[in-house]
C-alpha cells in the first residue's frame, strides 16, 4: 500500500519479482543472476 514500510527485503524483492513479470519480463534465477554479475559462490 502507497506509504507503508516493506517488513523486509524479501518483501520488496517479491514485488519487484511481480511487476516484471506484470509488465512480460522473466526473473532470473539466483544462479543466473551470479552469472550475469560474474559473481562467484565463497
């Protein structure tokens, strides 16, 4: 809702997630996007 806090980052991701996929677009897997950062597992 217009002027509440997310309770969390996982909240905001998943409303990301949603308004790609509102608008057509594909969300990458955590996989996929550590490759497309180059992003190595430590």
């Amino acid at each position: 809702k217009p002027g509440e806090l997310a309770r969390s980052n996982g909240e905001l991701v998943a409303k990301a997630a949603d308004l790609v996929r509102l608008i057509g677009g594909e969300v990458a897997t955590v996989g996929e996007a550590r490759e497309m950062l180059d992003l190595s597992l430590k």
